[in-house]
C-alpha cells in the first residue's frame, strides 16, 4: 500500500479579476514508505502547488489524495489538519521552515514535542545533520545556507513524519552543498522509514538519490519511471530533452542542449499535447487530442 497516493489532482489558482490558472491539471503520484522519489521539471510546471496541496497548504480543486490509508483532501481544505503533522516540508528559503528570530533549538523541540518525543534533545538532532550539539543556542542567521537547511532538515524529521517533502531545497545552495544536502535528507528519510518525496528542476541530483523520478510539465505527470530506467532510456521527448539540457561531466566536451522555447502560460496551456509546441516529435494528432495518463503520457507510446 502507498504512503502517499495523489489521484488526478487538480488545483487552480484563483485570482480576481483574471482567469483561474489550473497549475496542476490532473496529476497522479505515489510515494511507499521508504520510498524516494524526485519529481522534477521546469519552474512554473507546478511541482510545489502539487507538494503543497499534499501537505493541505493549498486547496486542491479536484481529485484525490489519501496518505497513510486516510483520505487527506478536502476539496476547498484552507487550514492545516492537525494529522498532517506526519508530512514535513523543507522549503528552498530555509526562512520558509525556521524562524529567524528563536534559536535553532527551540525551533528543533517544537518538532520533538510534536512527535511526543522526551528522550531526543535538539542537540541530538543537530549532529544527526552533521552540525554540533552546542550550536543549538544559535540563531539561523549565524549559520550558511547549506547548514540552515540542514537546520530545516532536523527540525523536520524531529517531528518524526512519514513523509518527508522537499520542494527545490538544494537549488538555492552553492553546487558543492547541493549533493550533500541532498544525499543527507535521503539517507535521513530512509532510516527513519519515512517517504521522501524530492522535488527539484535539476534531474542530475536527483538522480543521486531517488529511486523513482516523475517528470511534470505543466500541471501533468508525462512520465514516470525507476531512476536507472528514465536515466539510461527517457521515452517522453520531453524527459529526453531534460537529459540532454543536462552538462556532461564525462570530459568528451559534449556541450547541453537547451530546451526549445519557454514553459508556456498555464493559463492559456497548448491543446491536446501540452509540449506539443516545443517537441521535436510531433505529430497531427498530438496538438488535436491529449495522450492518455500512464507511464508515458505521449502519443508515441500509446497504451497497449
Ligand atoms: Fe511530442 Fe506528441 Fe508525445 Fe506530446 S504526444 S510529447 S507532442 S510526440
Ligand atoms: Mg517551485
């Protein structure tokens, strides 16, 4: 059974005044405890609306998402159910999860206290994270980036989640950080039994520490995978131009690809295939209908 099970999930940003943007349009996603996967794309493709829905941040306007066997949404939810405690964010701006103005072990017993837990202490936590014990009577600002989210990271898994989500939590990190960060939220996920649900626009980290990637493009899955399978053999012409968008580090001086053209306004998204304008594939069919939802999403592969 799924930790995390997201059934056709759509939620539409609602401004006055102006068209509703349906910033994910019908996606589904599965996350098994101890599991971890990386959902990846563009900025703007909808990745944190779907992880915000999924910790009840956002209403969801359709669809379906159950975690731990417990139906979770309801559509129109605005407040944070108290059982969503077990789902713990950490955010690009570790200021998103830390309050600049506590001492970071204070912030830590609050995620102690919430999981009941009397025998853990902050310090504890903090060199579960590779940072000392003593640094607990310090503010955030006193630290770097890379151990502010580490800091992000213990507060998190203090509360003891089942599901840990990540949204871009390394992308505002120098590249020597990033993998280190990375590689640490998964290994801590891991241990504890817990999901992890990774989310980042960089496919090359990623595919470090997940075991199985969903690629989202505007406000859909159209593709999802085990890691070595979409790394070796991406099907969707939109994950393989992802891969080539990606710099060689095998020294053969393989320059990447950019991806043609921009992320089109989800607003006003293209018919039928929603890549359809920018895929080198395309077909008659492709601007006219939409390809089914499955493990390719794409008229190239269409369903047995
Ligand atoms: Fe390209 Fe058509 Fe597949 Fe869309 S459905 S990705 S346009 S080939
Ligand atoms: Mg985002």
């Amino acid at each position: 059974m799924s930790l995390l099970s997201v059934d056709d999930l759509v939620v539409d940003h609602r401004t006055p005044g102006r068209p509703a943007v349906r910033a994910v349009a019908g996606a589904s996603l599965d996350v098994a405890a101890g599991e971890v996967v990386g959902l990846v794309g563009e900025s703007g493709c909808g990745k944190s609306t779907l992880a915000r829905a999924v910790c009840g941040l956002t209403a969801a306007t359709g669809g379906a998402i159950s975690f731990e066997g417990g139906q979770v949404t309801r559509l129109g939810l605005r407040r944070r159910d108290p059982e969503l405690t077990r789902i713990q964010m950490v955010f690009q701006d570790p200021y998103a999860s830390l309050n600049p103005r506590r001492r970071i072990g204070a912030q830590i017993a609050d995620g102690l206290r919430t999981a009941g837990d009397r025998e853990t202490t902050p310090g504890g936590m903090l060199e579960r994270v590779g940072l000392p014990a003593a640094m607990a009577g310090r503010y955030p600002h006193e630290f770097s980036g890379g151990q502010r989210q580490r800091i992000a990271i213990a507060r998190a898994l203090a509360a003891r989640p089942s599901l840990l989500i990540g949204d871009e939590p390394i992308s505002a990190l120098d590249a020597s950080a990033q993998a280190q960060v990375a590689t640490l939220m998964r290994n801590l996920a891991v241990e504890s039994g817990a999901g992890l649900l990774f989310i980042s626009h960089d496919l090359s980290v990623v595919r470090l520490i997940a075991d199985r990637i969903a690629v989202m493009y505007l406000g859909k899955i159209v593709e999802t995978g085990p890691t070595a399978e979409i790394w070796a053999a991406p099907r969707h012409p939109y994950t393989q131009a992802l891969l080539r968008a990606i710099p060689e580090p095998d020294g053969l001086g393989t320059l990447p690809e950019e991806l043609p053209g921009d992320v089109p306004d989800p607003a006003d998204p293209p018919s039928g295939c929603r890549f359809h304008p920018r895929c080198p594939m395309a077909m008659d069919v492709c601007a006219k209908e939409e390809p089914a939802p499955g493990p390719v999403s794409c008229w190239l592969y269409p369903p047995a």
